[in-house]
C-alpha cells in the first residue's frame, strides 16, 4: 500500500494554528475530498477533533488515548503508528492518505511515496507547520488552480512501511 501525505500549507510552511485552520479556499476543500474519497485516511487525535467531517474510508485516528471510542463505524482509534497502517491494510485501497497534523506528518514523512501539498497565497500566523520533506523528495507536478497551487511530491527513496513495526 502507498502512502500519501495530504496538506494546505501557508507561505511560511504552516498548516494551522493548533486551533483551526485559519485560512478557507473552497476549491481546494473540494480537491482535497475528491482526491481522498473512500479510501483510508489517517489522522491525528487533535485534527479529527478539530473536523467535522473528515474525509476518508475508514478514518483512522492515531491518539495516545487507547480508551477512545466512537459509535461511529467509519472511524477507528489506534495508538501505534503502524497499527494505522495495518488498519488502512485491511481496505482494498491502493494507497492511504496521511492527513495530518505536524507529528503526525513527520512520523510518515520517511514511508510515504507522495505528497499532495496546496500551496495557499497567504500568511497566517500559524503554529503548526508542515514538515520539511528531505532531500529525497521532488516535484513530479504542479496543477495551476484559481487561488492556489497544488504540489505533488514523489519521494524517489520511501523507507520500507516494515520499519514503523521494528522490522
């Protein structure tokens, strides 16, 4: 299974404030559904909070807390970064999506094949930044939108997903 890391990132670097996002482009919101769609998708305790509506089939939220719980079938909790990846492995989807936020983003920065990354026109104070992908990593394709750009990185050198389990 690939992995992708999915993000709208500032001029500065900056997906966030630790509170919200504080910036809203539509068009890429609608890019960023689509693109995710039904396959899985993992996501940070405080980022799933913070959403209403994640995108993804089945979202899989990586939390410290492993009493957490939901009704919701869509949505399970896992404590272990590559209990995600098992989890995600259990779909027939080709690829999961990592969704933030910045822990979450650099503890899959090593084992992920690609990178969606909106590029936002503007400056927003954030304190939660993406992290910087390494010298491995390029730019296979730029899609001119409205009001923003969006990246796609190729990681030319993923570490082996086995590595998460120790192996």
């Amino acid at each position: 299974m690939e992995i992708d890391l999915i993000a709208a990132v500032d001029r500065d670097g900056a997906i966030g404030t630790g509170e919200d996002v504080p910036w809203e482009y539509p068009e890429d919101i609608d890019q960023y559904r689509a693109r995710i769609g039904d396959r899985p998708a993992i996501i940070g305790r405080r980022t799933f909070d913070q959403m209403s509506d994640p995108p993804g089939d089945p979202v899989i939220v990586l939390t410290r807390d492993a009493t957490r719980q939901t009704a919701d079938p869509g949505v399970s909790f896992v404590t272990d970064p590559a209990a995600a990846i098992d989890r995600a492995e259990e779909t027939d989807a080709d690829r999961v999506f990592v969704n933030g936020g910045e822990a979450i983003y650099r503890v899959y920065v090593p084992y992920a094949t690609g990178a969606y990354v909106s590029e936002i026109p503007e400056r927003s104070g954030g304190d939660a930044h993406f992290p910087y992908l390494g010298a491995g990593w390029e730019v296979a394709e730029t899609v001119a939108y409205d009001r923003f750009d969006l990246l796609r990185y190729r990681n030319r050198d993923p570490a082996p997903t086995a590595a998460l389990r120790g192996g």
